[in-house]
C-alpha cells in the first residue's frame, strides 16, 4: 500500500511537470525543451526502480512518451499550426499501437454496474458553453483546422489516453485512474492560460471536466470506437459554433 502512494504521488508529479512544461514551452521553446527534457529524465529514473510492478513499468514507460512527442514537436522547425497537431498525433498514434500490440492489451469488462452516466450526460452541454463564452468576446476568428484532422486527432487522443493510459492506470490505481487519466489529458492543454489570459482559466475548468468525463465514458463502456466518436462531436461541434454561427 506505501508503494502504491509513493507511485500515485509519482504520477502526479507527472502532472504537474507536464502543466510547467507546457506553459513553459509557450513562453519559451528553449525552456519548454529543457522543462520535456527534465521530466523524460524523471521518468527514467523512475523506470529504474525494482520495486515496480509490471503494470507500474508499463504506465510510466508508456508516459515517456509525452515529453519524447513534445521535445520532437519543438526540435522541428514547423511553424504551421494544423501540420504541428497532424505530428503530434502521428507520433502519439504509433506509440499507442506500439502499446498495445507490444503489451496485448486488449477491451477490458465492462462494470459490473453504471455509475457515472449522471457525470457524463452534461458533457453534450460543454460545446454550447464555449460557445457563449467565446462569441460575446468576439474570438470566433480561430484556426479553421479542417474536420478530417478533428476526427483524426480526437480518434488518436482516446486510443493513447484511455487505451494505454487509462486501461494501465485503472489496473494500478483502481478506479482512480478515471480522474488521473482525465486530469493528465487536461494538463496537456495548459498552455490555453497562455494563450487565451484569464478566459483559458475557464476554458481549462471545462475542458477538465470534459476529460475526466470521457475517461467515465469510456470505463462505462469499454468502446474506443464510440467514445473517439463522441468526443470528435464535441470536438467538431464546438468548430463550427466559433466559425460559422
């Protein structure tokens, strides 16, 4: 059990690692790349330890993977938005069939009861509050990134984060892993504080909850399919409400 406390405090200190990397990134690439570079480091020496179990290996194994995507993304000199997430997305999808062919993970069962649809169901509301937060300011002008990269990206998210990371996490931290799963996603997108000032505050509340409700999703139902599905809707329906309503 003392193990078990010492990995999850582990874990969240991924997070947070992964919350300075970002915003760092944002306001400085050179120290966006020693911040990935610290962290990969971190994750090594973690690896190293013998009192690991196999899936405790696995999880942080396949978390290296973040800040190895990251660092690559800002070695290479690209400056094109929608060519920098068809990247990121690339890499992240090799690395989760990677995952899940090296490792054999296969649909895990589904739960022997429902209990996290009354969290779920105001999810379908999220792109209806952006979308009021958004016109009134005026921010509809945003990157027309075109729906097939939408698709591609929300697809490729939930096969890395809820196939591999989730599906580890539940296995060692139980049904904790929803949340952490949920939080890690989230602070893969702090650098919106950055970029949007105090409306990215906001905008990082929802988009928290709307990942800790897609890994609630995905544990009610065991289908990667359908919740890539429902989160390339929200995805996409929250595109069009900033560039065409």
């Amino acid at each position: 059990m003392k193990n078990g406390c010492n990995y999850l405090l582990m874990f969240l200190l991924v997070i947070f690692l992964i919350v300075v990397s970002e915003i760092e990134s944002l306001l400085s690439p050179l120290l966006g790349i020693l911040t990935y570079g610290i962290w990969l480091l971190i994750l090594v020496n973690i690896l190293r330890l013998r009192e690991l179990s196999i899936d405790e290996r696995n999880l942080f194994t396949a978390l290296t993977v973040i800040p190895a995507v990251r660092l690559a993304v800002l070695l290479i000199p690209v400056t094109d938005y929608s060519l920098k997430i068809v990247i990121v997305y690339y890499l992240l999808l090799m690395a989760a069939l990677y995952y899940i062919f090296t490792l054999s993970i296969k649909r895990p069962a589904l739960p022997e009861r429902a209990r996290y649809y009354p969290f779920i169901i105001p999810l379908f509301l999220i792109p209806a509050v952006q979308w009021l937060l958004i016109r009134p300011l005026g921010l509809h002008s945003i990157v027309p990134i075109q729906i097939a990269i939408v698709g591609f990206a929300s697809f490729v998210q939930v096969l890395y984060f809820q196939g591999v990371i989730q599906f580890l996490a539940e296995k060692c931290f139980g049904v904790s892993g929803i949340v952490l799963t949920g939080v890690l996603v989230t602070a893969t997108q702090a650098g919106i504080v950055v970029t949007a000032g105090w409306m990215g505050v906001i905008f990082l509340g929802l988009l928290l909850y709307t990942n800790i409700a897609i890994s609630a999703l995905y544990y009610e139902t065991r289908s990667l399919p359908l919740t890539a599905f429902i989160l390339f809707c929200l995805h996409a329906f929250a595109l069009f409400c900033c560039l065409w309503l």
